[in-house]
C-alpha cells in the first residue's frame, strides 16, 4: 500500500515537473517574441518616418523653395523626380514589413522576408547615391548655366547657399549614419529572435 502511495506521489511530482518546465519554455518563447517584436517595430517606424518627411519635403518644403526663389522649372523637376524614385525602395521595404507575421509564418520563411528586406537597404544605398550624385549635378548646371534671371557670379549669394546645401548634406548625412547603426542592430536582434524561436520550432 506504501508503494502504491509513493509510486503515485512520484507521478503526481513528475507531472507537476514537466508541467512546470512546459510553462517556463513558453514563457521563455513569449519573451523572446516580446523582444522580437519589439525590434520589429522599430524598424517599422525607422521606415515610416522616412517615408512621412520624404513625403513632407517632396510635397511642401521644396515646392515652397521653388516658389520662394527663382530657380528654373526644370531644375525643380529634376529634383522632385529624383525625390519620388527614391520613394520606391521605401515602399518596397513597407511592402515586405508588411508580411512579417510572428505568429502566422514559421521562422524560417521570415528569416527570408528579413534577408529579401536587407538586399532592398542594401541596393537602396548603392542606386541612392548614384542618384543623389547624378541629381545634383544635374541640379547645378541647369541653375549655373541655364538660369539667366540669376547672376551666379562670384559672390556671397553663391558661397551663401553653396555653404548651407553643403552643411545641411553632412548634418543629414550624420543623422543617416546614426540612423543606420540603429537600424542594423534591430535587424540584428530580429535575426536572433527569430534563430533562437526556431529552436522551440524543433522541440
């Protein structure tokens, strides 16, 4: 009869073991989720955000330049264009976000929409300087050139704007640079979220 009891008391005890060991994995996989997810969203609104003051400068701030100042019609124009192309691969990177799901897709399908979201950032730099390059230069001759209603001789009103676009192109630049670093280690943390929740995937 005493074996009867502890046999029973043994299985109530391992019962209890393997029930409290399930709990603790899945709040370990939760957790995980939690700070992947986290990571997630960050890289979300990085996206939104440059996509929102890309739209607000296309939109509003140059136009206001354009209409505030003489420069050429077509000098405009070949800056706005070069603004609205570069609005494709931040589309592009919203459309694949936009299939990220944590809890519907197994971890190696987001683990291509992460790799396939990282070649878009990745060409996005190469082709965004290429055309950053080509648009300025493009920009300065038809102004230089073209643009009789201003005399761009040698003076303080070229130094002046030459000074702030330069200025204003390393400030930004610096903010990108930061941004970027942010931007590398949540895709990082994302990348290890989702290494260490395919674990729980095999068990």
């Amino acid at each position: 009869m005493e074996l009867d009891e502890l046999k029973a008391s043994w299985n109530a005890l391992n019962n209890r073991l393997v029930q409290s060991e399930v709990v603790n994995l899945r709040m370990v996989r939760e957790l995980i989720a939690k700070k992947t997810r986290s990571a997630f969203d960050g890289v979300c609104r990085h996206n939104y955000y440059n996509l929102i003051v890309c739209i607000l400068i296309i939109c509003v701030v140059f136009p206001y330049v354009y209409m505030n100042t003489p420069i050429r019609a077509f000098s405009f124009v070949i800056v706005e264009v070069a603004m609205v192309i570069g609005l494709i691969p931040q589309i592009m990177k919203l459309s694949l976000l936009s299939q990220f799901n944590l809890e519907g897709k197994c971890c190696n399908e987001l683990m291509g929409l992460v790799l396939r979201y990282k070649k878009v950032c990745h060409q996005e730099v190469i082709w965004g300087i290429g055309e950053v390059t080509f648009a300025m230069i493009a920009f300065y001759i038809s102004e230089l050139v073209f643009n009789d209603q201003v005399n761009y001789g040698f003076s303080m009103k070229v130094l002046l704007p030459l000074g702030l676009s330069v200025l204003t192109f390393c400030l930004s630049y610096m903010l990108a640079l930061w941004m970027r670093r942010h931007h590398a280690q949540q895709l990082l943390e994302i990348e290890q979220g989702l290494e260490e929740l395919k674990e729980f995937e095999n068990q």
